[in-house]
C-alpha cells in the first residue's frame, strides 16, 4: 500500500512533451522509480494500475484532457483520491493556481522550477503519503483477528471489480459464517469467544496463497475471501479448502448441533465483473448461497452464478 523504508517511491511524470519529461526524470530517477505518460487518458490507465504511484508530477497544459481535469477525475475516485497531485507548470496566475489546488493537488510549482527545490517539495510530500498510508493501513486491519477488515475489503473488491471488468476474468466472493456462534458465546464466555474468531481467522488466513486474495473478517462471526481470477469450478475446491480448515481446528463446541467442533458454512458465487453486473449483485448471490448452506444443515457449502 505504501512505500516501505527499504523500497523507493515511485512518481509518474505527466506531461505531452518528450523534453519535459526527460528533464524531470533525470532529476528524480536517482532517487525514486519513475513513471512516465504523455496525456491525461494514459496517466488515469497508470494510476488505475494494480500498481498505482506514489505521487502524481501532473502538467495542465496538454491536449484532450488537461491537467485539471485528470486531477479532478482521481480526486473523485476514492481508490486513487489519496493519491498526491503537484502540478508543474509554465502558468504562473494566482487565478490558475487557486485552480489548480481547489482541484485537489497538494502543491503547485511553477517553470522555471529550482531543481533543489523541486527535489525537497518531491520529499514532503512522499513524507507525509507514507505517514498517511500507514495510518490508513492501521485502519484497515481487524483489531481481534489481525487480518483485513471490512472497510479493507470494501476498497479492493471496487478495486478488483474495475480491473476484471477490463480483463474478462472472473471474481469470486465466497461468505463465510460461524456455526451456532452465539451458543458457542453464551457457554464458554466472550474471551473464549474472541479466541475462537481469532482461530477461525488464522485458519482461514492460512488457505490463501497468492497476493491478490484476501479474507477479511466481514463482522461479527462472520468472514469473506475474494478470491480473482477464480472461475466457479475452483471456486468450489477452495471453499472446500475453508470448510475443512476450521473443522480440521478441532476447536471444541459441544453446544452446537452440526458437531463436536467449530465449523462454518459458507456462500460462494461467482461471476465475470460487466457493466450489467455491480458487487452488489455479487454480494447478494454470495449471501444468497450462504442462506441455503444454513438453511440445508450447516457445515457445508453452496453456488449461486450470476
């Protein structure tokens, strides 16, 4: 999410001319990763990346979409608003400037610009993002369990979303609910009850192997993976995978009526992200299915394609 201490931060340069460009890269390349686009369309394509930038150096002057709009339209994303925008440019007003920060960029340089300047302005400013990062990923965290939230899992399935919708690929949301949880919390008391979700999640945690799944604690017992690029045949074998990792636990519940031990019941489905579609639908179908696998006895899995 952020740039480690270790890494180096990477800033895309957007401007429509070549020598602009070159300038500013040789500046900061020393330094810093650098990216490079020549109009507003292609800078919005980089940002919307699985791998956005750190911080935006963003030209206004340029052809089609100029650089307030570009701004305007990632300020209006909440994937990418966080995004830091310093304009560089040649127009000097205080008219074009107020513009330009009422647009949502975090500084306003204007050519001809000192480089040591420049370089310093370019340091804040990644500063202060990774500070902010840090505290966003503090956010996102599950304070109980340690694994993503539902705040976290709110960003990336906007996040996944848009990027299998240009791909074609499928998505996959499978629900995931604790079996008689509160039985299990009325008999063996809450601080037992927190250690059994924070079990469930390790259990859970530790079915996922690739980087662009996620499990997330959804509230209260119950949990939620996101799993793309995963088509309804395998999504049926890793949901399989979560049912036997928390029956495997052998975490005791002697008040439930499905088993001696904890075991959850789970909701997949699955789609291929269009236009016709939303997550909501997706969402729905995924609780759909998870009603049906309570609803048929627990312990157990059900599909619902959309």
């Amino acid at each position: 999410m952020f740039a480690e201490h270790n890494e180096r931060a990477t800033i895309l340069i957007v401007d429509d001319e070549p020598q602009n460009l070159h300038l500013l890269g040789e500046l900061l390349m020393a330094d810093h990763e650098v990216l490079a686009a020549t109009s507003g369309e292609e800078a919005i394509n980089r940002v919307q990346s699985s791998t956005p930038p750190d911080l935006i150096l963003l030209d206004i002057m340029m052809p089609d979409m100029n650089g307030i709009q570009v701004c305007r339209k990632l300020k209006e994303d909440p994937i990418t608003t966080d995004i830091p925008i310093i304009f560089i440019t040649a127009m000097d007003d205080v008219k074009d400037e107020t513009e330009g920060l009422a647009a949502g960029a975090v500084d306003y340089i204007t050519k001809p610009f000192s480089p040591a300047i420049l370089k310093a302005r370019v340091k804040t400013h990644l500063k202060l993002k990774a500070q902010t990062d840090m505290l966003t990923k503090l956010s996102m965290v599950d304070g109980l369990t340690g694994i993503p939230n539902r705040r976290q899992f709110d960003l990336r399935i906007a996040q996944e979303w848009r990027r299998l919708t240009r791909s074609g690929e499928h998505l996959t949301l499978i629900m995931i609910d604790v079996d008689h949880f509160k039985q299990y919390n009325d008999n063996y008391g809450h601080a037992a009850g927190d250690q059994c979700l924070r079990q469930v999640a390790k259990a859970l945690h530790g079915v996922i192997h690739r980087a662009e799944d996620l499990v997330a604690r959804y509230g209260g017992e119950e949990f939620v993976g996101l799993l793309p690029g995963v088509n309804e045949d395998n999504s049926l074998i890793i949901g399989e995978w979560f049912r036997r990792a928390i029956e495997d636990s052998q975490i005791e519940h002697k008040f439930s009526s499905v088993s001696d031990v904890v075991t959850v019941s789970l909701g997949i489905a699955t789609c291929r992200p269009k236009d016709h579609t939303t997550p909501e639908k997706l969402m729905k179908a995924s609780d759909h299915a998870l009603y049906t696998s309570k609803k048929s006895g627990r312990n157990r899995l059900s599909l619902d394609v959309i």
